[in-house]
C-alpha cells in the first residue's frame, strides 16, 4: 500500500471514532494527518461534509499553502490554515479539530482569562506532565472569522509537537506527533473540560442545597 493510502486509511479510521463519539455536529470539525515532509503534504478532511459518512472524497491531498496537490471536486476545510501552521511550525504528525458542547462552554467561561488551567488531574499526564505539581494550560484564542487571522493567533501557541488551543465559542484543535498521541490529547481534553464543568455543577448544587 502506498504512504497516502495509509494515512488516509489511518484518518478514516480516527474520522469514524470521533464520529462515535458524535463530535461532528452540524458538519463542523477537520481532521488532518501528514503524508511527507519536503515538500510538505498532507491529507485534509473535505469542506462542508457530513463527517459521519465514509465517502472516497473524505480527505484531499494539500501542500504547505493548504492548496490541493490535485485539481479536486471537493474543497479542503474551510480552516485548512490552521492544520497548515501546525505542520509549517513543528513535527507534528496529525491535527484534529472538534467542536463539542463542553468544549465550547469552556472557552466561553475562561475566555477573559485566555487560558484554562489543569492541576492535580490524573489525565494531564496526556501531554507528558508526570511531575506531582504539573499544570497543564491551554490557550484560549477569539474566534476570528477571518481565517489567515485565526490561523495566525492560533499559530502562536504552537511551539512544541503536541499540543491544544480552545477556540472561543468555537471548538478546540490538538496536535500529537501521530495520529494515535493526537486521538489520545483530544480525549484527554474533552474528559478534563466534562469533569470540570460537572464539578462546578455539582458545588453549586451543593451550595444551593446547603442554603436553604
Ligand atoms: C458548520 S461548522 C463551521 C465551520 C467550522 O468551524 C468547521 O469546523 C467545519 O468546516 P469545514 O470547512 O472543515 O467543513
Ligand atoms: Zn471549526
């Protein structure tokens, strides 16, 4: 099998499991994984599309601009710049993009703080923070609606080869060094935002109960 043919095969796999999880509403989100380096291509996910459906136009071949290699039917995501700084910055080898409800209910709440921060979670250790005061922080970005604006705040965050930033009231993206870290970071991710959201709810509940 060719190295294309893998790594389609390798993202429409991870396409199929998020959709499980059901983290395509609406067609939203893009998924992408590297073919080569020098020059760079990878696969990116169709615009528009219900990512839900297995289909042979699911992904396109682009270079480092996020132009398809190919002429295609089908257009490559809307917010292909975004997957382009990740692979022009460092080495990494897949970038994933979901909107959830936790995740966007996340940016909302920390969006003034620009950032979320985790201590003391268990599933920090996603990212590799093994260290027993580890904090894992991830950026928050506005949801600039021109997307070479987005994609550059966005760009900014990224400076290792795994890592996430929130969108603000938009959805989240995650990088790992292959698609298997990538998958990993995202769940990581969407566990920490439900556990934090479930305990503010529970405490204020708690409160409430205890106040009357
Ligand atoms: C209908 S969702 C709005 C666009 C978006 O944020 C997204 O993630 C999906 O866009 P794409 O062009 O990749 O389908
Ligand atoms: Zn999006």
């Amino acid at each position: 099998m060719s190295l294309v043919v893998d790594r389609w095969n390798e993202l429409a796999e991870i396409k199929d499991e998020l959709a499980d999880r059901d983290w395509f509403m609406g067609t939203s989100g893009n998924l992408s994984i590297k073919v080569k380096d020098h020059p760079l291509e990878f696969l990116v996910t169709a615009s528009g599309k219900d990512k839900r459906k297995r289909t042979n136009s699911d992904f396109l071949l682009v270079d480092h601009e996020g132009h398809p290699v190919e002429k295609e039917e089908s257009k490559p995501s809307a917010e292909t710049l975004l997957h382009c700084e990740v692979y022009n910055r460092v080495s990494a080898g897949c970038s994933l993009h979901v909107h959830t409800v936790a995740n966007n209910v996340v940016s909302e709440i920390w969006g003034n703080h620009h950032e979320v921060v985790f201590k003391g979670q268990e599933l920090i250790k996603a990212f590799d923070l093994w260290e027993e005061d580890a904090v894992l922080r991830i950026p928050i970005i506005p949801n600039h609606p021109h997307i070479p604006d987005l994609a550059e705040a966005f760009g900014e965050h990224i400076y290792s080869d795994r890592g996430a930033v929130l969108i603000r009231n938009h959805g989240i993206t995650v990088w790992g060094r292959n698609g298997f870290e990538a998958k990993k970071l995202l769940e990581a991710c969407e566990f920490l935002f439900q556990y934090q959201l479930s305990l503010m709810h529970a405490k204020n509940s708690l409160l409430n109960s205890t106040n009357i």
